[in-house]
C-alpha cells in the first residue's frame, strides 16, 4: 500500500502538462486508448440504468369526430355503464384505464385512435 500511496504523491504533483504526457506514454506502452474505454464505460452505466416501463396509463387527449363511438368503445374498455363512460370524456385529457402492460395498453390506443381519438401512453 506505501508503493501505491507514493505513486499518488508523485501523480498529484505533475503539472496537467505533465499528466497528459503520462497518459499518452501508458496508453502507447499498454496500446490502449483511454477515450474509448472511458466513452465505452458511459455508455454501460447509461444502458444500464435505462428502466423498461412495466405498466402504463392509457390517457385520452382528443375524442376526433366520432364521440359516440369513442363512448362506445369506452364503456367496453373499462365495463362502466353509457353515462360513466361519458363522465370520462368530458374530462379530457383524462386517464381511461392504468396499470396496463405494454400490449394491453397498445391494443386500447389503437382502438381509440381507429375511431379517431387521441391517446397518450405514460
């Protein structure tokens, strides 16, 4: 451990001249190219802390022309009754289903966007 903790004695002296000068020696003597080790190190921990969204909420922003069928459809989605289903969408944007997986909540946008709607996953 005192070999290591003097080499960092000596390192911490060197002007910033001095240690790029060391580095590019240790990278020729190694045939490395720290760049890329350290942009392939960023890129890791980046990939690595990228979650896949598990559940989803299915957001209607736009009804389009076709109301009555958006209730429609509506009332199917979530087994509520007409007048519930209308509730829903006079309160737009407004949350139609949550908790979805992602097929469940990608079949019930394209439902709704076919009648013309216009859905938001989050």
């Amino acid at each position: 451990m005192k070999k290591i903790e003097n080499i960092i004695e000596e390192i911490s002296q060197l002007t910033i001249l001095e240690s790029l000068e060391m580095v590019k020696k240790l990278e020729k003597k190694w045939g490395i190219n720290s760049s890329q080790i350290v942009n392939k190190s960023n890129a890791c921990d980046k990939e690595n802390t990228k979650e896949e969204k598990k559940t989803y909420r299915v957001m209607l922003t736009d009804i389009g022309p076709k109301k009555l069928g958006i209730i429609k459809e509506i009332k199917k989605i979530t087994s509520k009754s007409l007048m519930e289903s209308k509730k829903i969408i006079d309160k737009i944007p407004c949350i139609i289903q949550e908790n979805l997986d992602v097929k469940k909540s990608e079949e019930i946008k394209k439902r709704l966007e076919s009648l013309g709607a216009r859905i938001i996953l989050k």
